[in-house]
C-alpha cells in the first residue's frame, strides 16, 4: 500500500488500493471543486462494510469535502461540483438518472455540531425526514419509528418521557445522539460521521464512540476525526488524508487501522500520527 512519490513528495494525481470484496461503497477517481478551486483530486478508495473507517489527516486537507461527496451534499453549495465516480452496489450515485434525495436517504450524515430542528420536539425532529417524505403519519407510527431509533442511538431511557419537549433542551451530547436517531430513522445503510465528537465533553464523546462500535454491528460508517486516540479506540480501517502543494487534498495511507498504526507504509503517515506536523 506504499503510495509512489513525486519529485516534490507529494502524493501523485490517483492511487489504487485493492478493493475489499464486500466493498458496496467505492470512489473511482474523484475530485471535488468549489467552482474553479480544486480541493480534493484522485482518490480512489472502497470501505469495507459494516464497519468503521476513519478519515483522518490535518485541517485543510479535504476530509470533509470527501465526506459530502459520498452523498452528494457537496453540491448544494454555489458553483460546487465533483468529477469522477462514487457508486452505491455499482450504481454511479451522481449520474442524471439519481435522485439525490434517495442517495441521502440511503447515505446518512452526522454533521460536526449538532443540530436539532429549534422549533421541533424530540419526537417531530426525530420523525421528521419520513413525516416530509410522508412515510409516516398517525402518532403511533411515530411514536413506533422514535422509539426504535433512539433506543438504537442510546437515548430513549433519557428522552421517552419528555418527547414533547425540544431537542434544543437537551444537553449536548444527548443532542447529537438525537442527530444520530434522526439519521438512523430513514434506514440507510452507510452513515457519514464529520467529527461527530469535536464539541462534546469527554463523557459524552465517549457515549458516541460507543454507539459508533454497535452501530457498526448493521451499519457501514465513515467517520472524520481530529482525534487520532479516537480513529485508534473506535476504527477498523484509516484513511490518511494531506494536502499537495497546490494545496489539493490527496490520499495517502489506507489499510487496518492497527497497520496505519503500528508499521505505517508512508513515512508522512508515521509523521502525522506521532505528531511531528499537523
């Protein structure tokens, strides 16, 4: 998995690994641009399912970008675009034929803070992707779903007698376990995580990276993290990401995480790890 070097030792325009056989979700090629900037250019990257992978690489090098491309909520920003493929079981998911609303049904995201709807209670904003798809509609439909997915996210104990309230009175971690139902309600398949950690206190990031490992058991998750005790504790596979000279972000290093973290092929990825940049 040794990435070949340029002259200016930086990574080279495209880079294949073997692609896992039980991959549903695979990059071919991809590059991400806000209008004419380019911020991410050849990654080519299959993740395993049912598993977590983690993202990592410092600020400025395309983490996030990558992230939004995967269900194509990178495009809903002005003048944003990709070139290259992404596909869902072999299907291109921004061909003309997709709609982008069933790829982020099947494609869920946690955003990095959370954010509950302000004037919704605990049981509309957890409900309130299949109300508008109007999937659901009796109360008891979706007291059904909100009880089924907050168990999941671990927070029905501490919410099932307050559902009336707003998800804005709870406390930050419990908001984002709440984000995390919310997305876990539509019934996707693949979950995006962006530093789903970055603003909780270490008692709640702990309570989410344990929710990541079970939600592993059913769910494909790709997760991005500053944090690298974190990509270590909660993590089966790790990306490194960096930014070239042009300060496009590029892949580096993908395998185990326990390889990436212990025998690293790439001397960047041994210096990002232990700190010596970034």
């Amino acid at each position: 998995m040794t990435l070949s070097l340029a002259s200016s030792d930086t990574p080279t325009n495209t880079t294949h690994y073997p692609q896992p056989s039980d991959a549903r979700l695979v990059i071919e090629d991809l590059a991400a641009f806000y209008d004419a900037r380019k911020a991410i250019g050849g990654i080519n990257l299959a993740f395993h399912n049912r598993s977590v992978t983690a993202l990592i690489g410092p600020s400025g090098c395309g983490k996030s970008t990558l992230l939004r491309s995967l269900n194509r909520i990178h495009e809903v920003i002005l003048k944003a675009h990709v070139e290259g493929r992404v596909t869902l079981d072999g299907i291109d998911i921004y061909s003309p034929e997709v709609a982008p609303v069933a790829i982020r049904r099947r494609i869920g995201m946690v955003f990095q803070r959370a954010n509950p709807f302000p004037t919704m209670s605990i049981l509309d904003d957890v409900t309130a992707g299949l109300r508008y798809a109007g999937m659901i509609e009796s109360r008891e439909q979706k007291l059904e779903v909100a009880q089924r997915v907050l168990e999941m996210a671990a927070l029905w104990n501490e919410v099932k007698d307050k559902l009336h309230m707003p998800g804005l009175s709870l406390s930050g971690g419990q908001q984002q376990r709440l984000c995390i139902a919310r997305a876990l309600a539509n019934d996707p398949e693949i979950l995006l995580m962006d530093e789903p950690t970055s603003a909780l206190d270490p008692i709640s990031t702990i309570q989410i990276e344990e929710l990541m490992v079970s939600l592993a058991e059913k769910y494909t998750i790709i997760a991005v993290t500053h944090n690298m005790q974190q990509a270590a504790r909660v993590s089966e596979y790790t990306a490194l990401m960096l930014a070239d000279v042009n300060h496009v972000g590029r892949l580096v290093e993908v395998g185990a995480t326990k390889q990436i973290f212990t025998r690293p092929a790439d001397r960047r990825t041994e210096d990002y790890i232990t700190g010596r940049f970034g």
